[in-house]
C-alpha cells in the first residue's frame, strides 16, 4: 500500500446522507463520473447534494492510463429515456448548477453529441433556472457534432487536456494534444459567450515548465477556467503516482494562471475538473 503525504488524506463524511444521493441516482439508473472514476471527493460532493451525471452508459472505448471507468465491456446504445432521468434526477436533488459527462464513445457516429443536446434541452426545460455545464470528450475531431452541442447552449463546455503532450502515448494513446486544444478554439469561434474549461492533472512524471506550456497553450485558444489536481491511481493496476506535488507547488500554478489571464483557476491535490465547478462559474 502506497504511503501518501499528509495532505492528502481525505476528511470523512456524513455516511447515511452520500447514501441517500446514491439511492435517489440508483434508483433512476444513472451513473456519476464521482463513482464510475473512484473520485477522491465522492463524499464531500454527495453529502453538498451535488453529482457529476455521466451519460452513455458506464463504458468507455478507449483506454487511457489513468482513468478508473470501465473498459472492455460490451457497449450498448444511447438510453432514449435517459436525458428526461437526468432532468428528473436534477429536479429531485433541487441543483442550481449541474455537471453532464459521458464515457468516450468512439463507437457512435456523432460521438454521443446528440445525446449530449437531449440532455441539456431536458435538464433546462424542467430546470430552468439551473445552470447547466457539460465536460465533454473530443468527437474525434468531428466539428459538426461539436456544433450541435454548441447549439444547445450550456453555459460553460469543459474539455479536459488531461497532461502534457509528452506524456499522451502513454496515458492517453488514443487521444491527440492538438485535436484537443482545437476543439476549445472551435467552441469560442462558434459562440464566444459560453465559458470554456479545461483541466489537467500533475504526479504523471510532467515537468513544471511542461505544465505552464499547457496552461499558455490554453490560454492561446481563450480558454477561461482551468483546472489541476493530484494524479491518484484508481488501482494498483493503473498507471502509477510519479510524484506527489506539495500545496506549495498547487499554489505556484494557481497564481501562474491567474497572471496569465484564466477568469478562474482551481489548484490543488483534490481538485477535478467537476470538483465544486458551480463556485468557479459564480
């Protein structure tokens, strides 16, 4: 069992109220990015009655290095009832502000996207005053299935770039640096009033300098809100802590990003690009 520094344990949590957040989504038949990844925050989310919903079922097509969701299993299609559930599930948990991901699902022709416009249409129409934010995955490069979620107008699209570019053979083999960061360009070209994020995360063998690279890149592509946090492998199986970045090192990057223009930056070893993503909208 890896030893972790101090600062990274996690505070315990009001047990009996996360189960009553599980309940409410279980019995809906959603899924969260909180549990299908095994995020560190699960517990301080749930007990705030927050969730991440993830749509397109629990099974992703690629393999990244990192990530603790399901692989490898048979796919099944798009849930037609499954957006009206969300909207359901938002209504019932009373959120102001809610987060919608997916697996990656290469398998499909528009990547998922209309699924993604569903869903958002669903959510504001029960939930009008809720402020909707989707993370989504990079529709292979696919412009016109980026425009349909542009379209639906969410309030803020976060694509995650996940590390630095020397590093994607490895963690991220089936994705593309550049595809990505075009995709957040294509975003602000297709409506400059919805927000655009990204996130990355640190302890994967990345130099500091790599990841000021990064955080410029973005910047260059007028993405607003970015995030970092501590790599944390979901199990011994995956890919493996190379480093544990101290507060101190977080703090360099937050005030690194707020010098070179990001409206919000959250920095910090528990921060996840949907870890209290309400706060950084307000």
């Amino acid at each position: 069992m890896e030893q972790r520094p101090e600062w990274l344990k996690v505070k315990a949590f009001d047990v009996a109220k996360m189960e009553t957040i599980q309940k409410k989504l279980t019995a809906k038949g959603l899924h969260t990015v909180c549990e299908e990844a095994l995020c560190p925050n699960l517990g301080e989310c749930f007990n705030q009655g927050t969730a991440t919903f993830m749509i397109l079922g629990n099974i992703c097509t690629r393999h990244c290095a990192f990530c603790g969701v399901k692989k490898e299993q048979k796919l099944l299609p798009p849930d037609p009832d499954e957006p009206l559930k969300v909207a359901e599930a938002v209504k019932k948990l009373n959120l102001k502000y809610v987060v919608i991901t997916s697996v990656t699902r290469d398998d499909l022709s528009d990547g998922g996207a209309m699924h993604f416009v569903k869903t958002i249409e669903a959510v504001k129409q029960l939930n009008p005053q809720t402020a909707v934010e989707v993370l989504i995955p990079d529709f292979l490069g696919n412009r016109e299935a980026l425009e349909k979620v542009v379209k639906a107008k969410p309030k803020v699209i976060n694509h995650n770039i996940e590390t630095v570019p020397v590093l994607y053979d490895v963690i991220r083999p089936e994705a593309n640096y550049k595809r990505s960061l075009n995709l957040l360009k294509q975003v602000k070209e297709l409506d400059k009033t919805i927000y655009t994020k990204s996130g990355m995360m640190v302890g994967l063998g990345e130099t500091q300098q790599a990841v000021k690279q990064v955080m410029n890149d973005l910047r260059e592509v007028d993405c607003d809100i970015f995030t970092i946090g501590q790599y944390l492998a979901p199990t011994p199986q995956h890919y493996p802590v190379k480093e544990y970045v101290t507060p101190e090192g977080f703090t360099t990057y937050e005030q690194w990003g707020k010098e070179i223009g990001f409206k919000f930056v959250a920095a910090g070893s528990f921060v996840r690009s949907s870890y209290q993503a309400q706060n950084a909208f307000k």
